[in-house]
C-alpha cells in the first residue's frame, strides 16, 4: 500500500484539518525541502470551507452535485491559501499546466471542469473528496506516487478499502488509486 518516494514528480494532496497548524507554511516548507524531488503538484483539501458547503447541503438540501460543485469552489479558494503560504508557488489548473521541476497548487475546481466527461472523470457526490481529485489529479498527470498528508495516522496494515472504510480517505478512493503508489503521512506529527 505504502510506497518509497523515488523518482521524479509526486502528487501531494494537504489535507484541509491541516490548517489550523500556525507553522503550516513552514512546516509544509521544510518538508517539501526534504522530498527527493523539487516537482510537486499540491492538492488542497477543503476543511473548513468544505464542511460548511456540507452543513448549507443538509439545511437546504441542495444535493450531492449541486454540493459537489460548491465544494469546489472553496477548494479553490484553499488552493490559493496554500499558495500564499509557499513562496513562488503558482496556482495551475490542470496537471497539464503544472511545470515539473516546480512546486505547484492545483485549483481542484477548474481541474474538475476540464476533466467533465472524460473516461474516468470522478462522480459528482460527496462520495469524492480531495483524496480522490488528488488521485485523479496524479493519473491524469501521468505521476504514478501520491502522497495524503492527513491529520491521522493509517496503519501500514489498513487497505484503501479498509481506510475507507474508517472514514480516513473518502469512499472513492480505492478506486481512484488504483494504479497509484500511495502514501499516508500523519502531518501533525512531522
């Protein structure tokens, strides 16, 4: 499940309950530093800004597209918070438009209207978080590692069905990763 970092780029997907660390620009900073690699596309998760298009969804009832699609926006709005806290970090908007050999942001939203009726776009549902856009994110880039930074900690025993399961990745990730050399890093510990 678990695979070493080697090789050229990486997919990193910052979990969104990583922003309430004041060093998360530093920390993310030094350990951005310590990767064997200087070509890294960032994934936002949505925390917060993600968790309230949740709360909106269930008092109004908006339902999953139309929640999936507000959700979005604020990972926009985390893409450009993460790269306000790296310095010379670009904001790009697919994995097509990322220059390796750089650390970048992907803004999840516009990735995902590009991506809109391609084979193996991801469902509209709250079954798809930003552990699944990061996958999705990384197959599409042609980057076969990817990296969640999270605010727990997977055992090396637990599957991505099983971590699913558990709520530590979204429901569609055993199936967006497939394929992937995936990663779990407890941030909060680092």
């Amino acid at each position: 499940m678990r695979a070493a970092e080697t090789g050229s780029s990486i997919v990193v997907k910052v979990g969104g309950s990583l922003y309430d660390l004041p060093d998360l620009g530093p920390r993310l900073h030094r350990w951005l530093l310590s990767r064997e690699t200087d070509s890294v596309l960032l994934v936002p998760g949505g925390g917060a800004l993600a968790d309230a298009v949740r709360e909106l969804d269930a008092t109004h009832g908006l339902g999953e597209e139309t929640g999936h699609w507000l959700a979005l926006r604020a990972l926009t709005v985390a893409a450009h918070f993460l790269a306000r806290l790296l310095p010379d970090c670009a904001v790009v908007s697919h994995p097509d438009r990322w220059r390796r050999g750089t650390i970048a942001v992907l803004d999840a939203r516009a990735f995902a209207i590009a991506d809109e009726g391609k084979p193996g776009a991801l469902p509209r549902s709250w079954a798809v978080t930003s552990d699944s856009i990061a996958a999705r994110a990384a197959r599409v880039g042609g980057v076969r590692r990817l990296i969640l930074l999270k605010s727990v900690t997977i055992p090396d025993n637990i599957d991505w069905p099983e971590a699913a399961r558990r709520g530590w990745v979204d429901e569609f990730f055993p199936t967006a990763a497939v394929e992937l050399e995936v990663r779990s890093v407890n941030f909060k510990e680092f």
